[in-house]
C-alpha cells in the first residue's frame, strides 16, 4: 500500500506548492511537530501517536495536507485518510486535478484491515471523529469479518499515526475518534501519545465569537445561552421563513459569495425519479427543495454527492451533515428542522421528530446519546459559514427566542 518514491515526488509537487495549504501560526508548530516525532520515530526505531485537535476553521485540514507533501518531499511513505467520501473525493479532486496519480495517496479509514504493521512512516488520519468501532461493512470479505477496532488497524498501519479531529463533530453512532478514546486505545498497547490543540481560527473570515455562541447555544459549552454580541467580520441573520433564507442567501451569491443551505435530518430522503429529476422532499408550508442528490454522478444541476458543497450547483438542494462536514463557504443557510426546539429557556431535542435512520434504533442509541449526536449534527451545520449565516427554524417558538437573541449585525 505504501506509495512509491516517483509518486512521492508528484505528490510533494502537487501539494506544497499551493497557496491554500500554506501554513499560520499554530498550524506550522503542529506540522515541525509531527516531523520531528517522525524523525525521532526513525532514529529510535520508536512508533508514537499525535494527536491534533482544533475546532472548525483552525486549520486541521490545512496541517494535514502540508504533512502529506511535506513527507512526500522528504522521500518519507505517507498516505492521507478519512472516513468521508464527500471529503476524500473534493480532496482527491483538488490534489490531483494535474496529476492524477497522487489521488491514489488518499484513502478511506477501511481502507487498512490488511495493511503491514508499521508499513508506512506516517499516516495522515484526517476528521478522525469520523472513526468507527470496526471497519466491517457489508461488503467485506467473510475472511476480514473481526471484531478488531478500526483505531487498531490505524494505528497498525504506521510508525507516526497522525489523528485529526474536532471533539464536537462526532455525529453519527459509532463514531470512536475522540481524543479520550484514541489516548486511551494508545495506552492499553503501551504507546505513547502527544497532543497539538489548535486554538485560533484561522480561516479567511470566521469568527471565534460565533463558534463559541453557537456551542453555548446549544448546550455543548459551559454557560447560557446568550445574545449574540456582533462581530464586524460575520453576520447572523435569523430568518421568518425559508423564502426569506433562500432570498438572503441568493443576493450573497449574486454579490460573488458562495452559499450553501443545510438542514437536519427530518424530512424523508426520496430516490431520483426515472427521469432524473430530484424529489421535493424538504418540504415546509408552500417552500419545498430537494435534499442533495444520492448519485455520484451530476444529475441535472444538481452535482454529484460528494461534491454537493463544492461544485457549482449544489445551492439548489438541501445538504444534510453527512454532505456538509468537512466543508465550508462563504454564506451558510441553517434550517432547524422539528428534532430540535427551544423551550423554557433552552433547547431541547425531539426524537420522534427525525428521520435519519442511522439514529433510529433506540435499543443501540440512547436517548443521552441521541440528545448529544443531535446537538454536535446542528453544531457543524451551524459553523459551515465562512462570512455569515442565516437560521431559520420550522418551530415558531423557536425563531421568537433566536430573534430575542439576534439582533441585526451586518
């Protein structure tokens, strides 16, 4: 699996030289870091695990694709990994768009079950939240059928494991990357573990203030709920109705920004008609769109799922988490759909009012576990917006309460 010496060099080519993975602050100490734990690694004949944990917009991503060419550079075996098709194929995208063979470097978590022990020198394990328990799906081979933990076949894998993650956006049932987690895995096979935290935003725009509202919004930070005090580089609108959010977000896009509208999952998700044509399936009062596309082909205007946030036409459906995650633009358009609702003073969450059928099974996910995924699903829909966001909510109380909270910033 470990990419050769020819590729290597494309690879460093390709990735260094872009201005988009050129490095700030705390993201260039993160990335001396792990090549020093790299050398060392090599030196002492020693495997050690990192860790990088920052929130959305520090640079997570930035740091892991300037280790890839950097390593590459360097004539060192690396492979870059998620667990999310949307983000592995925008990246394989980008990265290889002049050489198509540096794709082959960017890989999927499940990707490793039968990878060499210490076969490459690092591995690049970006949105680590998205870890699961196992790698086993239905498509794998009777043979590989184990109950081994996917973190142990990453860390397996290398001599410098490198894990990416953001605590909050672990969303879906599970999902294994937490920094606990990986620290305590680490421990029980006697490895030793060290920890970068990102701590600044750094992406063009963003606002440290909004993140940290958006979490004491909804319950995931230490104190109240509080009124949003205003920051002169991003603005939060509260819309009426969703008209009102598409028409605000249209006139972004007619001024050059780039916008995208997401919503949680409670709505039903159709197939394409034979036709091609997308259903309407989010559907409020006399407002309907469709969801994104399931295909991963362009259908229409609509572009192809794992692209949805990226190529143009996307901002004629709906994106859900699993399409959003990973991904940011300019305007960011919110819809809080029923599953979440404020009352007496806070928000609280609706099971029977979601539709995602991941979350269904109340046996395997309780309502403790439900009541968190929820709240970090709104929480990485809600921090997708690189200059702003719009909200609207399907729950009239609920908008009373944001307006009580909002006033109007621009």
């Amino acid at each position: 699996m470990a990419p050769s010496q020819q590729l290597l060099k494309v690879a460093a080519a390709e990735v260094r030289d872009r201005p988009q993975f050129h490095l700030l602050g705390e993201q260039q100490l993160a990335v001396d870091l792990v090549l020093h734990a790299v050398d060392q690694a090599h030196q002492l004949d020693h495997k050690r695990i990192i860790i990088v944990t920052g929130g959305p917009g520090s640079g997570k991503s930035v740091v892991a694709l300037s280790l890839v060419g950097e390593l590459a550079r360097r004539g060192r075996t690396v492979l870059h990994a998620t667990g999310s098709r949307s983000f592995t194929q925008t990246l394989r995208k980008v990265a290889g768009a002049r050489a198509p063979r540096v794709q082959k470097m960017f890989k999927y978590f499940n990707q490793f079950m039968t990878a060499d022990r210490n076969g490459l020198d690092v591995l690049v394990l970006d949105e680590a939240h998205r870890i699961r328990e196992t790698s086993v799906d239905r498509y794998t081979k009777a043979e590989l059928r184990t109950e081994r933990p996917q973190l142990d076949e990453l860390m397996a894998a290398a001599r410098v494991p490198v894990f990416l993650l953001d605590e909050y956006q672990v969303v879906r049932p599970g999902e294994m990357g937490s920094l606990e987690q990986i620290e305590r895995h680490a421990k029980s096979l006697g490895l030793e573990t060290q920890h970068v935290h990102l701590g600044e935003q750094f992406r063009c725009g963003g606002s440290e203030e909004y993140v940290l509202w958006v979490k004491q919004l909804l319950g995931l930070a230490e104190g109240e709920p509080v009124a949003w005090a205003g920051d002169p580089q991003f603005s939060v609108r509260i819309a009426d109705t969703p008209q009102e959010m598409e028409h605000l977000l249209s006139q972004q896009i007619e001024r050059g920004y780039s916008a995208r509208m997401t919503a949680g999952y409670c709505w039903p998700w159709s197939n394409a008609k034979k036709d091609g044509t997308l259903v309407p399936d989010v559907e409020i009062d006399n407002w309907s769109r469709p969801w994104n596309s399931k295909s991963d082909r362009r259908i229409g205007d609509a572009p192809p799922a794992p692209l949805w946030a990226t190529e143009d036409g996307g901002f004629g459906q709906v994106g859900c988490v699993y399409t959003a995650q990973g991904f940011e633009y300019d305007w960011n358009g919110v819809i809080l759909g029923p599953d979440i609702v404020w009352r007496n003073g806070a928000f609280t969450t609706v099971r029977t009012a979601n539709r995602d059928p991941d979350l269904k099974n109340t046996k395997k996910i309780g309502d403790v576990r439900f009541n968190r995924l929820i709240r970090n699903i709104y929480k990485v829909l809600l921090t997708r917006g690189m200059v702003g966001t719009v909200i609207y909510s399907t729950d009239e109380e609920t908008r009373k309460a944001l307006r009580s909270l909002v006033s109007e910033h621009l």
